[in-house]
C-alpha cells in the first residue's frame, strides 16, 4: 500500500478500511482523491471477500470538502460553474451513489471535522459515528453563495428532519458530534482515541449479518419516503413473500431454536448472489 495515495485501502478479515489520505490540506474532495475512491469501491464491490467497509480520515479532519484552492477558471470557453457540475455529474455524484448502492454496509468514522461536501460524503454511510471533538458544517449559502451537495440536501432532512437542515444550511454554526447524535443525523460519537475501536466494532458486527441485510434495509426505507402506509405495509409482505423462502431464514430460524448465534452465508456463496437489488 502506497501511504502517499490519496485512498488507502486495507482490508482485514472482511473489512475494508478506506482512508483519505490528504492531511495536510485536511482531506479535501481533490478530483484525484475521488478518482481513487470511485476505484477502491469498485474493488469493494467486485471483491467478495469484503463484508463491511469503514470510511475515516487521516490527520485531523475527516474532509472538508472541495480544496477551493485548486478551482481554476473553466476551460475550453466553459465557465468554473460548467466545469464544475459537469465534474460533479461524472465523479461526484456517481461517489455518492455507489456508496449508497454498496453490497456490504458501510461505517463512516468521522474522526475530525466534516465540513461542506464532507458532511455529505460521511452521510453516505449506513452507519456513521464520530469522535467527540468532530463537527458537522455546512458552509456553502452562508460562505460561497451556493448549495449544500453531495447528497447533504437528501441526507439531512431524512436523518434530522427539514428545520434542523434549514438552521444547518442557512445558520453558519457547527454542529457538535454530541448535538449531531442527539438530533438523529448520526448513530453515535466517541472519546476521540476510541473512535476506530468503535468503528471496528460496529464493522465487525454488520459483517456477521445476512449478505443481502443492508441493501433490503436500505431499499425499503427509501422505499417508506414515497409510498403511503398501505403500499409500505404491502411491499413488507412482498418482500418477505421471497425473504422466508431462503436459506438465511431457515438458518435464523434454526439458530433461534437452538440458542446459539446464526451463521449466515458470505457474499460469495451461491444463495447470496442475487441478494442486491432485489427491491420492490
């Protein structure tokens, strides 16, 4: 592993670590630092070894969004704002997607402050904690004049609701890890030199469910954003309609009776393959 790369990627009895890896500059979202995360999340997702992921920072940030340094003027007669989106429908949006379409779960650890498109990478997350001295800010309108992105404007208001997302977009202020845990919009904070330890924890815990556990829980959760309570409450029937009839049942079932722990398949075994995906 390369401890220049702007990723690195470790993996360890199932867990991928991946971890910006631009100090000095606080982990901005370089454009080569994406590039290199888009393909380490390929590799997660081709690699079914891999059955949890932890996403963190090195130095003392977790990210802090774009390196505002580095945005010249736009080329070839395009204006910055051109290029600009024009890059962010290439790479940065299609980021954000593919963490969120992951076949394994991911925990984001934010170990120092998440600012701008940050916040919205470590949002991605299935699970996100975050030291104690960690903090959440959204500088875009109060700053720059610009909207909060990388999915911030989808993830906050479904994590803390619309008038939290408003006061964090609109207020100027950081949001403290503690006051983040107590709003909703992560799962939780720790003492700064635990933080990994948790993180490892909680990856070691979500690599030992069902292959297919964090894509049905994703989907139907997304899926409860557009239906009413009568179409929510048939697509639950639907999905267990196809869910009882696999072996993770019977094999949770089992466990159940015998009072042990249930042991599931990996990702590569046969019955796990068509897992991801199967929403209705």
């Amino acid at each position: 592993m390369d401890s220049q790369a702007p990723i690195l990627y470790d993996l360890a009895d199932g867990i991928a670590t991946l971890t910006l890896n631009l100090p000095a500059k606080l982990n901005p979202i370089a454009h080569g630092l994406q590039v290199e995360l888009r393909d380490a999340l390929e590799r997660i997702r081709d690699d079914r070894a891999v059955r949890a992921v932890i996403l963190t920072g090195a130095g003392k940030a977790f990210c802090v969004g774009a390196d505002l340094s580095a945005m010249a003027p736009g080329e070839e007669g395009k204006s910055l704002g051109t290029q600009t989106a024009e890059w962010m429908q290439s790479l940065s949006n299609p980021l954000i997607e593919t963490l969120r379409t992951l076949p394994v779960p991911v925990v984001a650890a934010v170990n120092g402050p998440a600012a701008g498109a940050g916040v919205g990478l470590a949002l991605a997350a299935d699970v996100t904690i975050a030291a104690r001295s960690a903090y959440f800010y959204l500088p875009f309108l109060p700053k720059l004049g610009i909207v909060p992105d990388l999915g911030c404007t989808w993830a906050i208001p479904r994590r803390a609701g619309k008038a939290r997302a408003m006061g964090m977009a609109l207020l100027d202020e950081r949001l403290s890890a503690g006051r983040a845990v107590q709003w909703g919009l992560i799962w939780a904070c720790a003492d700064d030199e635990q933080l990994m330890d948790d993180a490892r924890a909680i990856a070691q815990r979500l690599a030992r469910l069902p292959a297919h556990a964090v894509v049905e829980a994703r989907e139907a959760f997304e899926a409860s954003e557009r239906h009413t309570l009568k179409e929510q409450l048939h697509y639950e029937s639907e999905r267990q309609r196809e869910l009882i009839d696999r072996p993770t049942f019977r094999e949770g079932v089992s466990a159940f009776l015998q009072k042990r722990p249930p042991a599931f398949e990996s990702r590569s075994h046969p019955d796990t393959l068509k897992a991801a995906g199967t929403g209705a």
